[in-house]
C-alpha cells in the first residue's frame, strides 16, 4: 500500500520523528483500508443487484454474499482487527527506542 511505502523512504533524522512518521503512515494505511472495507460492504450488494462484478470485489469475497447481518460484522471485525494491528505495530516501534 501507498502509505507503508512511504514509510519507508525517509531514514535520516532524529530517531523518534522518523518513528512518529512510520507511525502515522502505518496508522494512515490501516485507515485506509477500514475506508475501502467500509465502501466495498456499501457498494458491493448494489453492483450485484445490477448484475455488475467488477474484478476488485474478489479481495471482499465476504462481504459479497449480500447478507446484510454479516456486512457489518465483517467491517466491524475488520476495525477492529486494524486497530489492534496499530497498536501491535506503534508498541513495537517504542519498544525498538
């Protein structure tokens, strides 16, 4: 993803602000993808509903079986998951100073 690149391009400066940058665009990816989750539960029953399967929905195959119950299931595990992978990596990074 765009944003974990960009973390990794800047690698001169004071330790702790390049920590903060790598943070922040870890942060900005997980955001990222909780975002396309979120759009793909959304739009995803409506595109099948018009008989339209673009080839992107194969990455939210769960979200494509159109049960609206599991829909917000889903994205809210996906949260979640994004969350604790955050905190997983932010803990890691303090723990490397």
């Amino acid at each position: 993803m765009w944003w974990e690149e960009q973390a990794e391009k800047r690698n001169d400066g004071d330790p702790s602000i390049l920590q903060g940058v790598r943070a922040y665009a870890f942060k900005q990816a997980h955001i990222a993808r909780a975002m396309a989750a979120r759009c793909a539960a959304d739009w995803i029953p409506e595109l099948a509903k018009a008989g339209i399967r673009p080839p992107w929905t194969v990455n939210y195959k769960c979200i494509s079986s159109n049960e609206k119950s599991s829909v917000g299931d889903v994205t809210g595990d996906l949260e979640q998951e994004l969350i604790e992978e955050l905190y997983y990596d932010v803990a890691n990074m303090l723990m490397e100073r």
